[in-house]
C-alpha cells in the first residue's frame, strides 16, 4: 500500500509539472515586456544587476526616456512618475537573481494582465499576407487604420472579406505613390 501511494504521488507531480511546462509564456506573448527588459538590461553594470534597490532606480531613470508601448509598460510597473500602482520588485528581485526574462514577464503578467496585453504594431505585407494566418485582432487593426468598419462580422472569414472588398481602396493607393516617387526621381 505505502508504494501505491508514494507512485501515485510520483504520478501526481510530473503530471502537474508537466501541465506547468506546457503553459509557459513565449516572447511572443509578452512581447513588449520581454524586449524593454532585455535592452534594459543591457544598460545595467554587473554591479546594478545584482542590487534589487538599484535595479528600480535604474529602471525609473531608463523609463523617462521611454516612448510609445515601452512608456506603457513603464507606467503598468510603476517605472514613471504617473503611474499609479508599483510592482517594480515583482521585476527587481527576479531580475538580481538572473531569472530568465520571460519568467519575469510571467510572474508580472499574474500581478497585472495589461502587462502581456502590450503589443507592438505589425507592418503587413499586403501582397504578400495570407489573411487566414493572421489573428483576428490584426485583422480587425487592418480595418481600423483604414478607417472601415466591419458590422455583422463574426467568423475570421467575414473580416477577412471585407479587407479584400477594400483592399484595392487602399493597397492600390500605396501603390500608386511608391510610383509616382520613383517617377519623380527619373526626373
């Protein structure tokens, strides 16, 4: 009996370790944490890497010249004068114990969800793009900077008809001034 219950809690483990590994977060889904502590870490001396209390004061002084989603980012761990809420110790600590980034941006992902929300804009290859490759986030985007709306869409395959129906709106635009440049070049 007691080797029935100590393989049964053998068991139990690797399947809950195993349940954990398949869960892990990838660069991709935290993109914009993972790669503003990455090029701030590259900032930090091997002396600051190791001080959880000069880590923060490093990270507030790189956030003031911050812009765009890595000021957000900034702001969500309370890197910046505004922010409102600080977990920079959920990131300090980790960090001085050389705990991989992407560990980081998962453990501060648990304490604020806004923090893995934060993506950087795609540059899209109209001619290119296989739209049923795209989520449909982008492809709502798609239709948000050109300005269009998708009422009654549903399915991925309903924004995905309206970006052709106005796809030669506006990639033929493009198009049409990439041309026009080149010809005023010639002259």
């Amino acid at each position: 009996m007691k080797n029935f219950n100590s393989m049964s809690l053998v068991l139990l483990i690797s399947s809950l370790g195993y349940g954990y590994s398949a869960s892990q977060l990838k660069k991709e889904d935290c993109e914009v944490c993972y790669s503003t502590l990455e090029h701030f870490v590259e900032t930090l001396t091997p002396e600051e890497l190791n001080v959880p209390a000069k880590i923060e004061s490093r990270f507030r002084e790189y956030c003031k010249n911050t812009k765009g989603k890595e000021n957000r980012f900034c702001y969500y761990l309370g890197g910046l004068e505004t922010s409102a809420t600080g977990i920079l110790g959920e990131m300090s600590k980790p960090l001085s114990w050389k705990m991989p980034l992407i560990k980081i941006c998962e453990k501060l992902k648990k304490k604020d969800n806004q923090i893995c929300d934060l993506r950087y804009e795609k540059t899209i290859d109209f001619e290119t793009v296989d739209f049923k490759k795209l989520k449909v986030r982008d492809l709502k985007n798609i239709l948000s900077n050109w300005g269009e709306e998708c009422d009654g869409c549903i399915e991925k395959s309903d924004f995905i008809k309206q970006i052709t129906f106005f796809k030669p709106k506006y990639v033929r635009e493009k198009v049409r001034k990439e041309v026009h440049e080149e010809t005023r070049e010639e002259l």
